[in-house]
C-alpha cells in the first residue's frame, strides 16, 4: 500500500492557469498530480539546473512588468 502525504507549494497565478490549461484538468491538486506524474515518467526532464532556468525566466518576466 502506497504512503500519501499532502505537500503545499507556492506558484504564480500564471503558471497554474497554465498547467490546468496544458493538462486538460480544471481541479489543482488533478493538474499538479497529473504534472508530477508525468515529471517523474517523462526522460527529457533531467535538465540540469531546470529551477536556475524557471528563476531566471520569473525574473525577466517580473523586469519586463515594471
């Protein structure tokens, strides 16, 4: 029998629409289990410094506001 734990994570608004967009689902938590899913099976996810990249993008993104 599998452990489930409950996880909270902070994410702009954006993305979220995002990924219940790309996903196909309308719930979060089914959009995010569907994306975890996914990260874990997909072999192209093994970028190194995937979260340096996703900052770097968030801090253009956040310049380009002002």
């Amino acid at each position: 029998m599998a452990k489930i734990m409950h996880v909270q994570t902070v994410l702009i608004v954006e993305d979220l629409e995002a990924l219940k967009e790309k996903t196909g689902e309308t719930a979060t938590k089914d959009a995010l289990a569907k994306a975890v899913h996914h990260y874990l099976d997909c072999e192209y996810t093994q970028v190194e410094d995937m979260w340096a990249k996703k900052l770097e993008k968030v801090v253009k993104r956040k310049q380009e506001e002002r």
